[in-house]
C-alpha cells in the first residue's frame, strides 16, 4: 500500500468497526444467497429501455417490504430513504443503479444459473449486478445498519434511460429537479460487475437520425430521380472519410453508422433512406466539430444528388436523437480520495478510467459522482449470452457501503 494511503485507509478501518456500519458490512458476506436470489428474480422481469414499468414496480415493492419510503417520479425513477423526507440537515449521498437493459429475456428460462454457478443472460450484468446492490444495501442498512445516524440521508435510486437512446433520460430527469440535486452532496453510479475501475470522466456522445425523402418511383421508367439511398449512401462516405479522423488522436474520437434503412424493394426508387449515427470524444469541443462535419456532408450530398437529378429532387434532415456531455473529475477530488481510502483499507486495487454512463449528466453540472462495478464479475454485455459470477460480489458491495458512509459521515462534519 502507497505510504500516502495509509492515514486514510486507518480512517476508512476505524469507520468500518462503528456501530451501524460493521453490522451492515458482516451482512453482505452472511447474506450472499439471498443476494443471489434477488438478483435472479429482478433479471427475469424484463425492462427494455422506455419500458421499465414493470421492474420499477417490482422494485418499489421490495424496497417497501425491507422499510423504505418510496416514490416513483415522473420519469418512472424509484427513489428510496429510509424517512418520507431525508434529512437534509447535511449533503445526501444518491446510490443509483439503472433498470433497463439492452436485451429483454423473452421467459423465465432465458435468465438461468448454469452448471458452474454463473448466471446468464441478458442485463444479468448490465446492470443485474448493480440493481442487486442496491437491493442488498437496502436490506443491509435497515437491518443492521440504524444505528449510524447518517443513514438517514442515504437516498437509493433505481432510475430508468441509461441505455441507447434513453440518453440518460431518467438520471436526466433527477439532475434536472433544482431542489433535489441542490441536497446531494456526492452520488455512486453503480453500473456493471468488477471491482478494477472508477469511472471519473464522463465519455461524450451526440447521436443523430439523418434522413433523406424523395417522391419514390420505378427503378426503369423513373430513373433519374433523385435517390435517397443513393443520397444518403454518399453522406456516409463523405464522412467516414474526411481527414484527419484518426483512432489514435488525443483527445480521441470515434464515429460510427451502426443502423442504416431504407427502401421497400429492389425494383423500386426509395422515397425515403435514413441512418443513425454515432459520434463520442472525451472533448465536447471535438464532437462540436464532428457534427459540424456531419451536417456538412449531409448537405453536400443533398446538393451532389440534386444537381444529378433530372427530375424530383431529395431533401435532407439532420435529427439529434442523443445528446451525452462530456466531462472529467480531478483526480484528487474528495470523492476519489474517499473510494480511494476504503479500496486500501480492502486491499481493492482500481484504476480510473473513461466510459459513457449515467455518472455523465451530474459531472457536467459539476457534481461529485464516480461510476463503479458492483462487485463479482461478468461480461458478453448487450448479448444474449451475458454472464454474471458472484464471486467477490460481498468485497463489492462493501466498497460500495463503506465509501457512502464516509462521504455521509465527513460531509455531516463539514
């Protein structure tokens, strides 16, 4: 352990023997099994973004049944605390894990425990893993956990929107509310499995929908109209190409066509052709030009088209479907510092790191947040073949609860 370290990772030891904080980290290594089952139940209840009602009923209810007060917001987030109104006499610390996921598991069989014990299948990591901690801290701390006073200005957040083109919207919606996030001092992100990495800097994403419309017609007695696809076919290539866009660069940049569709058959001239484009930097000021490229070759392309056309022209439209900011931590903030001293007081060795998560939306508006794994391990996210193994899942979430209970208690000292 760094020498530096040490007075903080004592810190983080003496905190972790108080009352009301020891009881609540015995409990994740007695409890493994219920955690385990929980997290298959919660898996099974599908919550494909912009449809997690279900799940986000069924998690109102368990928080309910271990003695939380609950409220479901506008945007469908849960919101727990352990009192109707937290006590906002110090900073909140805001646990959030998000509910929806990639893949849906179409029965109950799709979402099961292999002959090695690992659970697969889709968002059994992404974010099964997080959601589960949540649950578990949920019980951890109600059971055993009363007696440390600061407790009470935890708030647990089940939030939905994070994935795709959910932009975010529910962890949006949280940041959005003046009075709320005037109250949280500090928020965990709780997304995906491992242990290795804080996410400090939020990875930057715009996303549009570019589409070209024409009038359609035959293929032999039209031809010569203007085109979409072909249109749209030539914005692509302008700017996949433009230079320099080179994966190497600092600060690094990527773009990508991940959806492209259009026509109803291949005797017939399309009335309309449209793609999704992706476009992420860790700089908001290179996305800013990377859009500025984008919409200009859209505009080349329209003109190309029309100036080949003999007949009815094409139109373009350029549509942001996806707007993620970037932003970056320092890397000494409290916040780091703090996870830091409970990683060295559990023999937890990390790295920081770079991704697009909810963390996104709070670092823009310069709140302390830091996304983290919930503990085990998984992988083959997004997939249908996903997989999640709980071991080491207890020094995970005791990472978790260790550093909330810091930051509440510094904060309540400050």
């Amino acid at each position: 352990m760094a020498a530096h370290l040490l007075p903080a990772a004592a810190a983080a030891g003496d905190l972790a023997e108080q009352p009301g904080v020891r009881e609540a980290l015995q409990w994740f290594t007695r409890e493994k099994q219920w955690v385990n089952e929980i997290h298959l139940q919660l898996c099974r209840i599908p919550a494909p973004t912009f449809l997690e009602q279900e799940r986000a009923l069924w998690f109102a209810a368990q928080f309910r049944a271990l003695g939380w007060h609950v409220s479901i917001d506008q945007a469908g987030n849960v919101l727990a605390s352990l009192d109707a109104t937290p006590d906002d006499s110090a900073p909140l610390v805001a646990i959030t894990a998000h509910l929806d996921t990639v893949l849906t598991p179409r029965s109950n069989e799709d979402v099961s425990i292999d002959n090695q014990g690992d659970m697969r299948g889709p968002g059994v990591s992404d974010n099964g893993a997080g959601l589960a901690a949540l649950l578990a801290i949920a019980r951890a701390v109600r059971s055993n956990g009363a007696a440390a006073d600061f407790w009470h200005r935890l708030l647990l957040v089940a939030n939905v929107g994070e994935e795709g083109e959910g932009d975010l919207r529910g962890i949006r919606h949280i940041c959005g509310q003046p009075e709320l996030v005037r109250k949280i001092g500090a928020m965990l992100v709780l997304d995906g499995a491992a242990t290795g990495h804080i996410t400090t800097q939020a990875l930057g994403s715009r996303r549009f929908l570019v589409t070209f419309s024409g009038s359609g017609g035959h293929s032999w007695s039209d031809f010569g109209i203007g085109n979409p696809i072909h249109a749209l076919s030539r914005a692509i290539s302008m700017f996949v190409d433009q230079k320099p866009l080179d994966p190497r660069s600092s600060p690094k940049v990527s773009i990508n066509v991940g959806i492209v569709e259009g026509g109803a058959s291949i005797n017939a001239i399309p009335a309309s052709a449209r793609a999704k484009i992706d476009i992420r930097s860790e700089s908001n000021e290179r996305i800013v030009q990377l859009v500025s490229a984008l919409q200009t070759s859209v505009a080349r392309a329209e003109d190309i088209e029309n100036a080949r056309a003999v007949g009815h022209k094409v139109t373009a439209a350029v549509r942001e479907i996806g707007n993620r900011p970037a932003a970056k931590l320092p890397d000494d903030a409290p916040i780091v510092r703090k996870i830091r001293a409970v990683e060295a007081h559990l023999g937890i060795r990390s790295r920081l790191d770079c991704a697009s998560t909810d963390a996104n939306i709070p670092l823009s508006l310069g709140l302390p947040a830091i996304s983290i794994g919930a503990g085990g391990q998984g992988g083959g996210a997004h997939t249908m073949s996903e997989w999640y193994r709980s071991e080491g899942r207890d020094l995970g979430l005791k990472r978790i609860l260790l550093t909330a209970a810091l930051l509440l208690r510094d904060s309540a000292a400050e």
